[in-house]
C-alpha cells in the first residue's frame, strides 16, 4: 500500500464540511496516515490553498510529528507544541495551528493537505512559517502524501 493521508470526515476531492471551516467551529479534521515509508523520522504537514485570490494561502503548518503517527485527532489544540512533541507554525492567518476554509464567495478552492515523511526530525522551534519548514525539509523527504477537499462560500 502507498504512503497515503485520509480523513473520515471526507474524500479525496469532496467538499470539506463546515466544522473544519471559518463558518463553523474551525477545528482541524480528523486525519489518518498509512504506510509510512521505512526509514521514517519524523512526519510535517502542511495545508494550503492553491486558488487564494493573493496566491497560495497557507492554513497549516505542523512539525515534527513522530514517525509513528497514524491518527490525528479532530480538532487539535490551537497550541504551539502538541502533546505527542509536535509543534506548530504559522498559518498565513497570522496564529498558530489550524485555520480552516475561509475563501471568499465564489468559486471552490482545493485544500491540498500534504503530509511529508522525513529521514531526520524537524529542529524549528514553535511558530515557523512554511517557508522554514520547507528549507529545512528539502534533501530529507522519503515521500509525500495528499489529501485534497473544496470549500465554497
């Protein structure tokens, strides 16, 4: 089975549902990783939207995640570090942790969730943006995992 990322609150390219957005409660969905690749350290995500008027909007950036993730959990504390030890940046919303759907009226947007496997932890302090997370990930990704849903207002 390939290095997947899934969520039971919806599918590959179906509508994200409204906890999960501004119009709702904005919690974080639930989320769940399968067949992380051998050699795995540490895991990051990031969430963003690709079809933000301003360009890409970025709703999520969390970090060293530990290799045996397999579950996170719906609505995630809004906290710099996370109880498993992992830690979360900067969305583009100015806070940290999750901030959900929140495009303007009109047309969908996608929400691409990425989930990236990495052969040695992340060493970013709390509150890094992605472009951070990014540099530091680059030469140490063992693979990539996407989940992609769409919101409308």
């Amino acid at each position: 089975m390939p290095f997947a990322l899934s969520s039971p609150s919806f599918r590959e390219g179906e509508r994200i549902p409204k906890p999960y957005t501004c119009e709702g409660a904005d919690v974080s969905p639930p989320l769940v990783v399968t067949s992380v690749p051998a050699g795995t350290q540490a895991l990051a995500l990031i969430v963003d939207d690709p079809d933000a008027p301003a360009g890409t909007w970025v709703h999520w950036v969390l970090y060293h995640l530990p290799a045996d993730t397999r579950v996170l959990p719906e609505g995630l504390p809004k906290n710099e570090r996370l109880d498993s030890g992992a830690m979360q940046g900067l969305n583009d919303f100015g806070r940290f942790g999750y901030g959900g759907p929140c495009p303007p009226p009109g047309s969908p947007h996608r929400y691409v969730f990425t989930l990236y496997a990495l052969d040695e932890p992340i060493t970013l302090p709390p509150r890094a943006t992605k472009t951070q997370l990014e540099r530091q990930m680059k030469g140490h990704l063992l693979g990539q995992a996407h989940l992609i849903g769409l919101y409308q207002r």
